[in-house]
C-alpha cells in the first residue's frame, strides 16, 4: 500500500483538491517507482508491462487519514510543491521523428519546408527507426505521459509495424497508427495488398496495452479509396486517424488541386485523373473527409470513431460537420503556434468544439515543433499543452487536465476511468510542476522543472 501527499490534486471529474493525499494499491514493483529507491526504479528503463494499480482513496489528508485502510500503508511519499494529476495521453505524436529533435521552422519556405525537411532527414532502416521510435517512448515517459497515439511513418519497405514493436517492448500503452500514402489510383488498388499484414497483426493486438491502427496520411496525399479503406476498417472494430485542416496550403489545394501542395505533387507524378477530379470542387478538408466518412454504409455496432488531427481550418458549417460525425479531435497546441496557424485561421475552435460534445485531446506532434527548451527540461510533453492553453486562453486547469487525460483515453479507444483518478483501476501517477497549473501552489520564481511519473500502471 502506498500513500502520495501533494500540494493538490486535479482529478478530471471532480476539479481541484488542495491539498490532496492518495491511496494506492501497487499489484507488482514492476508499477515502476521511478524517483523513490526501494522499489523498482527501473521498472520502465526494463521495458514491458506494468504491473496493475488500484486507486483506493483520494482527499485532503484528513479525509485520507480517516480511512481504515491508511493503516496499511507501508511507503509514503511527500510532494508538498507538487500537484498530483493521473497518467498522462499523449493522442498524436510521432514517435519514429525523434532523432531529428526540435528545428526551427523556416516561415518563408511554408509547409512544404517542413516536408521537405522531415523527407531529407527521417530514417528510414528499420534498426535506425526503432531507435527513434525508443528515444520518442522515454522521452514520453519523462514528460509524465502513459498513453500515446503515435505515428507509424513508412520505413524503406513500405508501411512499417516496427514502431508497434517497440510501443510493445516499452512501458506505455497506446495505438501505433501505420501511416500510409496514395493519391493514385495505382496506389488505390493495391492498397489491401501493402496493408495486409498490418491489419492481421491489428486482429492479434485487439484489446492489448499496445494496439495497432490504420493512418491516411491527409486528404492531400490519400485519395477517396484510400480513406473509403480506413473508414470501412473503422466500422469493424480498427482505429483510425487523419491529419486534417492543418494549413493554408492544405485548404488552397483541397479547394482548387492548386498551390505549393498542387505543385509538389505534380513533380511526384501521382496528380492523375482521379485527383483532379476530387480536388476541383472548392470544399474545404473538413467537408471533403467528412462527407465521405458520412457516405460510407453503416454497420451495426463495434466500430470506432475516427481521430481527426489538428483541424484549425474550420467553418461554421464545418463545425456543425465534425459535431455531427461522432469524431474525436486531437489538437496540438504547439505545433499551431509553430505553423503560425492562428494567423491564417484564427485561434482554434476546440472550446466551441468542447461546448458542443465534441470529444478534443491533446497532442505533442512530432518533436521537431516543439521548443529545445522545454524538451530538454520535460521531453515529450503533452502537459505542456496543457499549460499553453492555460496561460493563452484561460480555459479552467480542469478541462486542460481532462482534455491530456480522459478525453485523450477516449479517443484512444481506452477506458477513460483509469485516468480520471477516481477509486478504481489507475493508468499513473504524475507529481507535476504546479506553475502554468495552479496559482499560489508554490512560491513563484521556480519554474522549468521536470515533471515526474510517479506510478505506471495498466491502460484497458
């Protein structure tokens, strides 16, 4: 039995408690006890799953110490600067991009600078990615984070389950979503062939810590047939995400078939008829994915709702699109502010989004848009996030908490109620940094500390 004493406590669902004590059953020390010696500090540099936690009281200390069960506590500890928050998720990273580190992006050469750059420099021999893939999943684990939904990129042979590998070997949990490309019709036809495998090993890792999913890249690089694919695979039980209505130079080309993208693509060869076609209606991202996610025949039951990332491009209309579609949407605060994204579009949506049902998570991208700063003092940090949305647009510490947290297991596929530390089955732990999250926590002046993952348990 093991008993945490903080500053305060953010549960998702029932707000703030300042200060806070919990009680914790821990099944196995494989729980990974990072930052306290006696049990296995390193249980998560060993890798594989952790063992089960039980959340079984949280409260003022008071109410804590009136519970029978404190008497059976055998290791405490105090973190009284610190604010207690569950397991942390991470709901759009890519992990396979780590080695690159974080890069200053060059506003003059656009969007397709940035693709340009991570085409140049992203390896592509399955040895050097699942090297990446490792250095992405510890620095997750630095940063407080136990579930991520990350991006399989493609590696030399095509499609790659090797970053599902190694999210397997590691101590998070988390969807690998195997990314893939294809505007032509080619590439249409022999899509079921490329992703064959993928999709029996997906069968296989239903329902486990570490599961697989399908990933059309955008609505710039996958055609009709390719997204008609993931929705269908969708609606029998697989998890899907998109990149969608990121940037000015995805809007111009969905609109017309113009613009740098247009350009770039007819260079590759792959802009035939069929794109032409699809990209001259002057529909925005949101109205051309969603309306043929909503033309797909429905099946009864057992499906999941698509992902949707970024999604800063949106319309009134478009709004009303994405409440009706049942989507999740992951938002990566970071990565806008580095594609100046506000200015093309305004500030972002998620709050009316929130307001209207729409389940939005929180996201890091990939580690090239986030500042070297903060990375080398919290690594891959979701909560970061959080704390930008904080301090930019005042949302309450509770919803930047559950947006990093619950709504993220939701989109996910996973059980919400291990992140919302409420008694019962517990993702983490996290002791966080309390400045960007609570007011008056601790004395003002030190701020920039690591956040620390206290307590690794079981997503389901």
């Amino acid at each position: 039995m093991l008993r945490v004493d903080a500053a305060a406590a953010v549960c998702p669902v029932r707000g703030v408690i300042r200060p806070a004590s919990v009680l914790v059953r821990v099944a196995a020390a494989r729980s990974c006890w990072f930052n306290e010696g006696g049990l296995a500090a390193a249980g998560a540099a060993a890798g594989g799953e952790a063992g089960p936690l039980e959340l079984l009281a949280i409260g003022t200390p008071e109410a804590v110490d009136a519970d029978p069960r404190s008497a059976s506590v055998t290791v405490q500890i105090s973190r009284p600067d610190r604010v207690l928050l569950p397991g942390l998720v991470n709901a759009h990273t890519h992990l396979d991009l780590t080695h690159i580190g974080p890069r200053e992006h060059d506003a003059g050469l656009g969007f397709l600078g940035f693709i340009d750059l991570v085409r140049s420099l992203r390896q592509t021999e399955p040895r050097a990615v699942a090297e990446s893939v490792t250095l992405g999943a510890l620095l997750s684990v630095r940063g407080g984070t136990v579930l991520v939904g990350d991006i399989a990129g493609m590696d030399a042979s095509g499609s790659s389950l090797v970053p599902w590998q190694v999210l397997r070997a590691s101590p998070l949990a988390g969807v690998s979503f195997v990314e893939y490309f294809g505007l032509s019709e080619a590439a249409a036809v022999s899509l079921p062939q490329r992703m064959a495998a993928v999709l029996e090993a997906e069968g296989k890792s239903r329902r486990q810590r570490a599961r697989l999913g399908l990933q059309p890249h955008a609505p710039y690089s996958v055609g009709a047939t390719g997204y008609a694919f993931a929705f269908n695979h969708a609606q029998a039980g697989v998890p899907v995400c998109t990149h969608l209505a990121e940037t000015i130079e995805e809007h111009s080309f969905v609109g017309t078939g113009g613009g740098s993208i247009g350009a770039f693509l007819r260079t590759l060869g792959v802009f035939g008829r069929a794109a032409a076609e699809r990209f001259s209606g002057e529909r925005t991202p949101v109205e051309l994915v969603l309306g043929e996610l909503a033309a797909m025949p429905q099946r009864e039951g057992g499906g999941c709702s698509p992902l949707l990332v970024h999604v800063a491009d949106v319309s009134d209309i478009d709004l009303e699109r994405i409440v009706a579609s049942g989507c999740s949407v992951a938002y990566c605060p970071r990565s806008a502010a580095y594609f100046g994204s506000a200015a093309h579009f305004g500030p972002h949506r998620f709050e009316e989004m929130l307001a209207r049902g729409v389940n939005v998570c929180l996201g890091t991208d990939s580690i090239v848009n986030l500042p070297m700063g903060e990375v080398e003092i919290r690594g891959l940090s979701v909560l970061d996030e959080a704390r930008l949305l904080i301090a930019q647009r005042k949302i309450p510490v509770m919803t930047a908490v559950a947006m990093a947290t619950v709504n993220g297991a939701r989109a996910l596929g996973f059980d919400p109620a291990g992140f919302s530390l409420e008694p019962g089955p517990l993702a983490g732990l996290v002791a966080a940094d309390a400045h960007g999250l609570l007011a008056g926590v601790v004395a003002e002046g030190a701020a920039g500390r690591q956040d620390e993952l206290l307590l690794i348990g079981q997503a389901r």
